[in-house]
C-alpha cells in the first residue's frame, strides 16, 4: 500500500512538471521578442525548474517591455 502511494504521488509530480514546462515553452515560443538562442536558454531552464524560471521569465519579459 506505502509503494502505491509513492508512486502516485511521484507520478503526479511528474506530470506536474512536464505540464508547466509545456507552459512555459508556449509562452516563450510566443514571444517574438527573443532572438532563437534566447528562446533555448529559456526553454532549457523550463527543463530544471519550469514554476522556479517561468517567474523569472515574466519579470525578464516585463523588464524588456518597460524599455530598462
């Protein structure tokens, strides 16, 4: 019983995770803004932490649409 629950919640970890990963991939491919190498540095840091970085990508994003 201890394994199932484990791997239900590993599993659903998982799929959280690849879940905002493909959101943060939409939101950067979205942005014509950034130039293609911009985009894979962003969309390889998706690949580690995607909630830790897409925060850091908004703020990038409105830090660049401000003009600073």
């Amino acid at each position: 019983m201890n394994e199932l629950l484990f791997y239900s919640i590993l599993f659903v970890i998982v799929i959280g995770h690849a879940i905002a990963a493909f959101r943060m991939y939409r939101e950067v491919n979205a942005d014509s803004g950034m130039s293609f190498h911009e985009k894979n540095n962003w969309k390889l840091k998706a690949l580690i932490s995607p909630l830790i970085f897409l925060s850091y990508y908004r703020q990038d994003k409105r830090r660049r649409n401000r003009g600073e």
